[in-house]
C-alpha cells in the first residue's frame, strides 16, 4: 500500500479481511468484521494518547491479525498484498499449530518480541478487546486459562505502549468478575 493516508488506508484493509473472512462469525453471532475494527478501534485510542508507534503499519496488523490463522489465505499473499513488514507481524501473531496448544502462547509471543512494538501493541489491543463477558460455551477452567493468558501478554509486552499497559491492567481486572 503506497497511501499513506490512514482512512484509505482502513478502508482497504477492511475491505480486505471482510472478504477473506467471509461469514466468519464472532462467538456472540456478530460478524468476525466486529471484532477487527475493535482491535483497530483500541489501536487507534492508543495512539491518540500516546502516538509513539506508527499508525498505519499498526492498523493494517490490527484489521489483519487474525487472516492467517482463519482463512485459506497463504503468507506469500498477504506479503503480496501488503508488504513483508504487515505479512511478518500477521504471522507473529499467529498460533503455529503443529505446537502444542500449552506451547502457542509463548511461541507467539517470542516471535512478536523479535519485530517492531507495532505488532506487540496489537496483541494487547486484541486480548483488551476479547477481555469481555466469556462465551457462554467456556467452562470455568477455560475462562482462568484465558484469564491467565491475559496476565502472561501483559507481562511480556509491557512497556510497548504506557496508555495499553494501563488499559490492559484495567480489563484483566474487570475479568476478575468471570474467573
């Protein structure tokens, strides 16, 4: 994507991922687009209050970050269509299913530590945005382990972004209400 202008810059992105989502829903029975444009919503607070990471990489990750591991679409596609920078942090955050699922989390999280504070600042913008009412469907050993989660991202990625570290603190604490 060459414009930087950051409106045209959503509005292709979104376009984008709507299509390769397709009827993707959320758990709530929403359309998948929801959940993206709130991480990108929480993106975009984060810079307004604290603009030290570049907006327009960090919305590309945010409307794309879930592309990879839910769709048909292939990394050299989506490296294709939005550059190695955006292709690489879509991929960081990522679960790499051939790993055991008690080894996805931080394998991810070594891998978005080793690029840039935009993809790390997605991550905290995607738990934020997940830290709601559970789905009804979760037991209660799934909602601590995503609880948990959620204290292990906040850890590893603090001091990427002082506005999201505050945030993510507040939502892991309302979360308490759940566990």
């Amino acid at each position: 994507m060459k414009d930087n202008n950051i409106q045209t810059i959503y509005q292709k992105t979104i376009d984008f991922a709507a299509e390769k989502h397709g009827q993707q829903k959320m758990p709530n029975g929403l359309p998948y687009i929801v959940h993206l444009s709130n991480v990108a919503m929480e993106v975009f607070m984060a810079h307004k209050q604290k603009p030290d990471f570049n907006l327009e990489i960090s919305i590309q990750l945010a409307l794309l970050h879930d592309v990879l591991e839910d769709t048909a679409l292939s990394f050299k596609a989506l490296e294709d269509d939005f550059g190695n920078v955006v292709a690489m942090g879509v991929l960081a955050l990522t679960k790499d299913i051939t790993l055991d699922k008690k080894n996805q989390m931080d394998d991810s999280l070594n891998r978005i530590l080793d690029l840039s504070s935009e993809v790390a600042i997605v991550k905290l913008c995607d738990r934020i945005t997940n830290l709601q009412r559970p789905p009804k469907k979760w037991d209660n050993a799934k909602i601590k382990k995503y609880h948990l989660q959620a204290i292990k991202i906040a850890e590893r990625l603090q001091g990427k972004n002082e506005y999201l570290d505050k945030r993510i603190q507040e939502k892991i604490l309302s979360y308490n209400s759940y566990v």
